[in-house]
C-alpha cells in the first residue's frame, strides 16, 4: 500500500482519527510528534488531512511502477522475477494513466500553495506522470536523473 508522511502538530489522537476517516493506520509517529506515517490509500490520506488543516509543503510520491506482469529481468547475471505483488499489475495504460491523474490530484489539491511534489519512478511510468502533472496545471521545474549502476 502507498504511504503518506506528514510533518504537523497534530496529537496522537488527532492522528489516528484522520486514518480512521482515511481508512489508513497510522504507522508510525515520531516521539516529538513532528513526523508521522500514514499506511493506505495516500489520495483518502492525503483528502482526510486536508480536513485536518494539514497541507503539506513538500509531497514525495514512490508510485506503482506496473511492472508486475509475469517478467523477468537480470540482476546479477541471475535472472529474477519482477514480480511485486497484486498492486504492480498493470492495468492497461490508459487505466494507468487515470490512477496516476487521480492520486496526483489529490496531491496538487492538498499541497500548501507554494509546495512541491517529487515523484520517482522508471521509464514505464514516469512520461504519464509527467504528462498527468501538464493536465493538471502543475508547473514543471525540473527533472532529476539518477543513474543507478548496479
């Protein structure tokens, strides 16, 4: 399941009442309260802290990549199934691409008005997340490679 975080001051039982209204659990919370971990569906989390009075300033988004399809790859000279489970399956790209609008949206709705959204992800997915975020009127700074060898 997607996850959210949060930096806010909301108390313990502030918390939980926002997973039980999101349908989430809260995960974790930091000792000082100043950081908490949602698990769930991040756009009911993100629509339950907007609720709260909590709009995030930052957003860091690790969506499904829909790779889960009965492949495999090459890791290691050994090959390896790409496999991760039920939540990976592709569902056709166009049913894709409406996942990725609909929980973007929720992200650019619940931001703070000068926040930001980081989202990784490989080739499969990330031109629809860059053109979901053209949809939605979101204004594009930058783009981060990371190369990652081996």
């Amino acid at each position: 399941m997607p996850t959210v975080t949060t930096s806010s001051n909301l108390s313990r039982t502030e918390l939980k009442s926002v997973a039980k209204k999101a349908d989430a659990k809260l995960y974790y919370r930091s000792k000082d309260g100043d950081f908490a971990l949602f698990e769930g569906d991040s756009r009911n989390v993100l629509r339950a802290l907007k609720e709260a009075n909590v709009e995030p300033n930052l957003i860091y988004a690790d969506p499904p990549y829909n790779l889960s399809n009965g492949g495999i790859s090459c890791q290691s000279g050994k090959m390896v199934s790409v496999n991760k489970g039920k939540w990976d399956v592709s569902k056709g790209p166009e049913a894709d691409h409406e996942f990725v609008l609909s929980w973007l949206e929720c992200c650019l709705n619940s931001l703070e008005k000068n926040g930001a959204v980081w989202v990784s992800g490989t080739h499969h997915i990330i031109f629809s997340v860059g053109f979901a975020l053209q949809k939605l009127g979101a204004k594009l700074l930058n783009t981060v490679v990371w190369e990652k060898s081996a």
